[in-house]
C-alpha cells in the first residue's frame, strides 16, 4: 500500500475512518463533518471553508472504488493521472452530494436543483493492443449520452417559454407546519407540480418534449499516451452527459484494457521478450537481429553467452513524455540441433577432449 507523502492530508485521517471503513461508515462520518463546517453556519470562516473542501474531496475519492483503490496504491499523483483534483466551489460539492445535503440542510438543496446542474459522469471501456498502449496512439470512439437539445439549446422550451412554477412560487419547495409535541416544525418537500426545478414550462420543445436533453451517438477521437498502462483510467472533460438547466456537462472515464503480447512483457518501463540463438553462436558470439517495440534491431552477442543469460537493449523499451526511457530485456534461448552430420559430430567430439 502506498505510503502517504507527510505533507498530504490523508483524506481517511480527514474524515477520521480507518483504512477498511464501509461505504456506510465513511459517508456518516463525511455526514459529520459536513454539519460541523457547513458555510451556512460558519459564514465568513475561512478556516471552516477549508475544511469543508477537505471533507468534501475526502468522501468522494473514498466513495468512489476506483478512485479509492487508486489513492491507496498512489496518492494524490493516481488521483491526478485519473484526472481529479478536487472540488473548486461550494456550489461543486453541493451540486455532487445534493442528497446528503438535502437532509441537512433543505432550503440550500432546493436552490442547488432549482439551479443548473452538473451532467453525469460517464465510464467507457477500450481495449488496445500491447504496442498501441506502449507507443500511444488515437483511437476513434462512439458511445451514447445525453446531449443538449440543439432546438431549445437545453431549455426544453421553445422560444425560452418558461415561467415560474405558480404552486412554489419558484422555490422548488413546498414547506409545511405541523404540530408535534414539542411545538411546530416545517416539513420541506419537493413540488410535485414542478419536480423541484422551480419552473414550468409553458410550451415544451417537440424535439426533447421538454427535457433539454435527448440521447444521442458521440464519436470522439481519444488519444492514448505513450506507456499507458493496462488499467489507467483516462479522463475527458466535458465530454460526460450534458447539464441540466444550463449546468455544465459531466466527464468521460475512460478505463484501458490491454491485450497481451505474443512475445513481449512489461515490467515498468522496461519489456522483455526472449531470443533464440545457435549453441555456437552463444559460444563464439555474434549478432542476431531481434524484433523491438519499434522495428527490428541488431542484438551483439558476447562470446560464452548463457542459458537464459539477460542481455539488455539500452532506450529499446517504454518512453514517457517526460523523457524517461526503457530498457529492452532479451534472455537468450540456446538452440541444440536435434541432428549432427559426420562432421559436425566429429569436431564436437574434438572439442569434448579440449574441455
């Protein structure tokens, strides 16, 4: 497990759950948390701010198992590679945990939907081949999402026909008193008229009926840096499920699955793969040409080369854009004849009395 850089806050100290702590357990504790920092009853802390960002970025790296299984085997640098650095706003994290929020603090919730919102993220899987994935490359992609309504442009009202919901006067709520026997107390519920969204529209656009969305087939070019490992998670930004309400679109994880190689493995930045040379040239040494992840290359063979001996191909293996460069690791195979002819029987027999 990956030891955590001394000056990274440790988002399970964050939150105060241990390593093994459920799903349920580290979204009571976030629950916490969010109570005791909420800006609405720490206005104009700075310090309260700061840990409500905190415990709001801890619970959605430690909510989320990929995420989670990332920041455990690599820290804040695994969360960057995936693409996340954290929550910019309050509105961000409210807008992402509007359900835990909703039960603390209602009237904020309300106005959070009545406003836009965030798309949802979206997951796609593509497997590459071993060199696509170890020399980068672009592959062409087509998914389904939600997109933004070209005819209404995401108001999902013609001509932007759109009124204030007469049942909540906009809020998007609907609060009542009732009596209990410690004194009153309000019930906030969502408005059935308008679903919460504070508006009603006066004439509802034919081409989405008024959603501001309809489902449509993308197709993206993504591309595939040079030494991406089988596993990594890519993110695109923008590219997830359009907004609702103007909000803006959610994002494109994407997870690579490499396909093995029929002769190369990787191990780190360095590849491996094994040569097959003659008995007597392992003995005399020579050259042997030798496939790479780029083309073929010439491979010296020292003199007395053996079994299974390791020879190494400097810069032949994985390079990064930050100008890091692997090594191409061959074992050497030793090929025995199956058959000798007289002679070559002959001198072997010559050479086992010099030995």
């Amino acid at each position: 497990m990956y030891t955590h850089n001394t000056k990274e806050r440790d988002y399970y100290d964050i939150l105060g759950v241990k390593k093994d702590s459920t799903g349920d357990e580290i979204k009571k504790a976030y629950r916490r948390l969010a109570l005791k920092y909420h800006p609405d009853k720490n206005q104009g802390d700075k310090n309260a701010e700061q840990k409500f960002k905190e415990a709001a970025n801890a619970y959605e790296v430690l909510r989320d198992p990929e995420k989670r299984k990332m920041y455990d085997s690599r820290g804040q640098a695994g969360l960057e590679d995936m693409g996340f650095h954290g929550f910019e706003s309050n509105d961000d994290i409210f807008s992402n945990f509007g359900d835990i929020f909703g039960d603390l603090f209602g009237k904020r919730y309300h106005r959070e939907r009545v406003g836009p919102q965030k798309g949802l993220d979206l997951k796609y899987t593509m497997v590459i081949s071993f060199l696509d994935a170890a020399l980068g490359c672009e592959k062409q992609i087509h998914f389904d999402k939600q997109g933004t309504c070209e005819i209404c442009r995401g108001t999902g009202a013609m001509n932007g026909d759109i009124k204030a919901c007469s049942q909540c006067n906009g809020t998007g709520h609907i609060s009542k008193q009732q009596k209990s026997h410690g004194g009153f107390f309000t019930l906030s519920n969502l408005c059935p008229s308008c679903d919460g969204s504070g508006k009603q529209i006066q004439n509802p656009c034919p081409n989405c009926k008024g959603e501001g969305r309809l489902s449509k087939t993308k197709a993206l070019s993504v591309k595939i840096p040079a030494g991406t490992k089988d596993g990594s998670l890519l993110r695109l930004s923008g590219q997830g499920e359009a907004g609702i309400r103007g909000g803006v679109a959610g994002d494109l994880y994407i997870r690579i699955n490499v396909t093995p190689h029929s002769s190369f493995e990787r191990r780190g930045l360095d590849i491996t793969n094994d040569v097959t040379v003659s008995f007597t040239k392992a003995a005399l040494g020579g050259e042997a040409e030798v496939p790479t992840l780029r083309g073929k290359a010439v491979l010296r063979i020292p003199r007395c080369t053996q079994p299974n001996q390791v020879l190494r191909m400097a810069g032949q293996g994985i390079h990064t854009k930050d100008g890091r460069k692997g090594d191409q690791l061959v074992r050497i195979i030793i090929s025995v004849p199956k058959s000798l002819s007289e002679q070559q029987e002959k001198l072997l027999q010559e050479f086992a009395k010099l030995e």
